[in-house]
C-alpha cells in the first residue's frame, strides 16, 4: 500500500512536470519529484545504506534545484513573466549584448546567465558528470523505482527541460556549449566506470548516466528532436533491462553481485531473451531502436564541424565501444560464465512468473 501510496505521488508530481506551461509550475513538479524520489529510494528504511543513498540523493538534487530556482527567477527579472510562450516570444529582443546582469563588478549575457543557471538544475537532476553520484546509490531501492527513476521518468526531466526551453538556449551559443561539452563527458565518464562494477543494477545505472549524456549533447547540438526521440526509446530498453535484472535477482534470492552468478541461462531462458534484446538495443545494434537514435545523435554530431561537434562525436564514439562491452561483460557474466552460486539458490532458481512476465513482453516490443 505505500509503495503504490509513493508511485502515484511520482506519477502525480512527473505529470505536473510535463504539463506545466510556465516555469512555476514545471519548478513545482520538479520539487515533487525530487521529494518523491526520496521516498522512494528510502522505501526499505531500516537498510542503512538506503537511508545514506536516499539523504545523498535529496542533498545533490538540492544543488541542481538551486541552479534551477537561480534560473527561474533571472526569467522573472529580465522577462517579467514566468510563462513559456511569453518568454519564447521576447527572447529575441533581449538577446542582444547591452542586456546583461552585472555581477562583482563584471557584466554577464542576460541569456547565457540564465541558460547556464537552468542547465545545472538539469546537470542535477539529469546525474550528469559533476552530480552524477546519486544516480549509482539510488539502487538501493525496489527495482521498479530504479526502473521509473532511473530508466523513464526523473532523470529524463532535465533533458525534457532542456528541450522545453529550446528557444531560450538557442540565443545563447555559449550555453549550448558548454551543454555539448558536458554531455559528451559524461557520457564518456559513466561508460568508462561502468565497465569497472560488479553490482547488477549499478552497471545498469552508469549505462542510464552514459545515454542522458547523450541526450545532454544531442540537445547541446541543438537537435531537441533527436534527443527526446532517444529519451523515449531508453525509457524503453532502460526499463526492460531493470525490470529483467529484477527478475534475475529475485530468482538469485536477492543477490545482486554478478560475480556469484553464472549459467543461468539455461535456468531463466525468457529473462534471458529478454535482456539480451534489451542489451541489443542500448549497445546500438542496426534494426533496433537505440540504434536508431543513437546513431543519428553520432551523425548530427560528425556534421556540426564545429570543435565542440567533433568533441562530441569522438567521445561518443569511444563510448558507444565501451557500452557494448560492459553489456556483454553483464550479460557474460550473469548468464553464460560458469555458476559460481550456491546450490541452493540453483537449486531454487524459477523463471519469471506470468504476472512478472507481461510488462517484459510488452517493453520488448517496444525495444525491438
């Protein structure tokens, strides 16, 4: 009953988000979600290690939040609104030099201020390289949170905002960036560390970080389009990687380390499928989704022909190299290496049940 209580809370304050046509109340939204985000994470609360995850998740979104709160009100300041369309529609008047803020002494771009500020409110809430830490600890929750937190909802409503704010970004060649320069670094960053864990769902979390860098530097290249059409195909093949992975540590008896798995491929064969498909699609593979997106997020890069566009291209080739490894470093490690579990949780060891069955069916196709 509480976790269901906490999801439609999630739900509720997402949809707030996404809805809002002003800044207040996508800020709103945003507040709830982070708060929601807590509960969720400290859903086991007599585990220390989720009540620390839980604390550092509300701390780094604090930051993030700030940055935003910074934002909004330079939107208020210069714009006198704070409704979307409104500030849309006189962003261009404002983008000239002589609107600027003066700050110890020295004049800052009105609109890069203001983009720079929004952007670190997505830095926070999107986990990118500098607040990134909270994503990887948020594991300690049930696997459908990290699969909703992580895969389609929260940390995609940093790049949604991005997106949302398009014209606002575009008068500001600075902002956009220093948004490309930080997207392709993290994604770099979080494919290099996640071929160094061994915790199930951690692996799958710095994959999340490595693809919202993605989307980061694909909205930094200013193609909003192709970065939301990303979003929605990881919201898929995110969520169908968690939930598989979930289903693998319930038949594990809540073991989480893949070092003390193995061979269970011919024990789970459907979960197996399963994540191999939604493996296929976060690696790239042709015909699948990711590799739709994910490959013409690389093209748009390789033709910007600009220093930050070539930056961007070359780090997200070389992690497109290490996400494939650590895919198959997880799906070797789980399913095909020798066991190296107890006998007991073999001998205990039952595919997914039809009720856990049917939402894996259902993300698969979406990812294939």
């Amino acid at each position: 009953p509480r976790f269901m209580c906490y999801l439609s809370i999630f739900t509720f304050f997402m949809l707030m988000l996404v809805t809002g046509d002003n800044f207040i109340q996508l800020f709103l939204g945003w507040e709830g979600v982070g708060l929601a985000s807590y509960l969720l994470i400290n859903f086991w609360f007599t585990r220390l290690q989720a009540n620390k995850a839980a604390i550092k998740a509300m701390l780094v979104n604090r930051v993030g939040d700030f940055g935003l709160a910074l934002g909004i009100m330079g939107c208020f300041t210069i714009f006198q609104t704070v409704d979307f369309s409104t500030i849309f529609a006189r962003a261009s008047a404002f983008s000239e030099p002589h609107h600027y803020f003066i700050f110890c002494n020295m004049r800052f771009h009105a609109i890069t201020i203001i983009c720079i500020l929004l952007f670190i409110g997505a830095v926070g809430k999107s986990a990118q390289i500098g607040l990134h830490t909270w994503l990887p600890d948020a594991m300690e929750g049930p696997t459908p949170v990290s699969a909703l937190i992580h895969a389609a909802t929260m940390v995609t409503a940093g790049v949604f905002m991005i997106a949302r704010c398009s014209p606002l970004f575009e008068y500001s060649p600075t902002a956009l960036i220093v948004i490309t320069f930080v997207g392709a670094m993290t994604s770099f960053f979080a494919a290099t560390t996640g071929i160094l864990q061994n915790d199930l769902k951690r692996v799958i979390a710095y994959s999340t970080c490595s693809q919202l860098g993605y989307m980061i530097f694909a909205c930094g290249i200013s193609n909003y389009s192709v970065s939301v059409f990303h979003l929605m195909n990881h919201a898929f093949f995110k969520a169908l990687l968690f939930l598989s992975a979930g289903s693998v540590i319930h038949a594990m008896s809540d073991e989480q380390d893949m070092r003390k798995m193995g061979g269970l491929a011919s024990l789970l064969p459907f979960t197996y499928a399963m994540m191999l498909i939604g493996s296929l699609s976060l690696i790239g593979f042709p015909f699948c989704t990711g590799f739709y997106s994910k490959d013409v997020i690389l093209e748009l890069a390789y033709t910007k022909y600009t220093i930050s566009g070539n930056f961007a291209f070359w780090l997200g080739s070389v992690s497109v190299f290490f996400t494939s490894y650590y895919s198959f470093r997880l799906l070797f490690l789980t399913f095909l290496a020798p066991t190296n579990s107890f006998k007991r949780d073999i001998l205990g060891c039952h595919d997914a049940p039809i009720l856990m069955a049917i939402p894996l069916i259902f993300l698969a196709f979406g990812s294939i």
